[in-house]
C-alpha cells in the first residue's frame, strides 16, 4: 500500500509502501512514554522504500530493554515522531508512526505486542463518554457537556 506521510508542522513529509496487514500496536513503557500515550501504532517498511520528501529529521537513539540501540527520528520543529529502526549495520526496516500516515484511518492494527505493559484501562476506551469535538472543560479540569 502506497501511503503520504507528515509531521504535524508540514515541515516533514514522506511516502512508504507498506504492508497494511503487517501493523501492530505497542505497549512497551518505552512507546508509552515517547509518545506521550499509552500505546502506539505502528507500519512497518523497508528503508529502501521510505521516501523523505522535504525536511531534516532528527535523530534520538534509545537502548531498548535487550540493550540495542533503537535510533528514534522525529521532526525538529514540532516533535512529531516519523519513525524507528534498528541501530547498527545491515538493512534497515522502519516501523513508522501510524499517527504520522495520512491514510491512518485505512491502516488497522492486527496486534499488540508487549502486553504486559498495558494499562488496565485500555480495554474500556469502546464504553466510555464520547464527544465529537472538544467539550468544553471548567476550571478544575472537569469535562462537561454543553
């Protein structure tokens, strides 16, 4: 599947191909905590089939629990995470941020991985309150209906 991708800013912009039935859902603390959720999807893809259109990405390297190094790029002017990979010699594959994917709402997860770390609370999101757009928000924090 041919995809377009961009940071929030613009300022960074790609095209992939990938294998739509080959995304997976994270629930390391690492993704938790570099994506600023609980959870984060990834499309993976083969370096030689990434595609930076415009812009500089820049660089983070991670060490993971086993001890690789997990070179994480992002957009210097915004923060966007674009995508990670292996550190190191050899071919490179990406696991691209889905969030970054124009085509996001055509790419399903198939499965999670690092389950362990999932917070509890996650398998509730389908019964929870929802709002099409922001609601409005008091004072304290509280949501309301308006």
């Amino acid at each position: 599947m041919k995809i377009e991708g961009r940071c929030h800013c613009g300022y960074i912009t790609y095209e992939a191909d990938i294998d739509p039935d080959n995304v997976l859902i994270c629930h390391c603390t690492d993704c938790q905590t570099l994506s600023g959720s609980p959870f984060r999807a990834v499309a993976y893809t083969k370096a030689d089939a990434f595609k930076l259109l415009s812009g500089e990405l820049r660089i983070y390297v991670k060490i993971s629990e086993s001890g690789n190094k997990r070179p994480q790029t992002f957009c210097p002017e915004c923060g966007t995470p674009i995508y990670a990979t292996a550190g190191g010699d050899g071919p490179k594959v990406y696991s691209i941020r889905v969030g970054s994917i124009r085509q996001r709402d055509q790419i399903v997860p198939n499965v999670q991985v690092w389950s362990r770390s999932a917070q509890p609370w996650v398998t509730h999101i389908g019964s929870m309150r929802k709002f099409e757009k922001q609601p409005q928000i008091d004072q304290t924090g509280k949501v309301t209906l308006t």
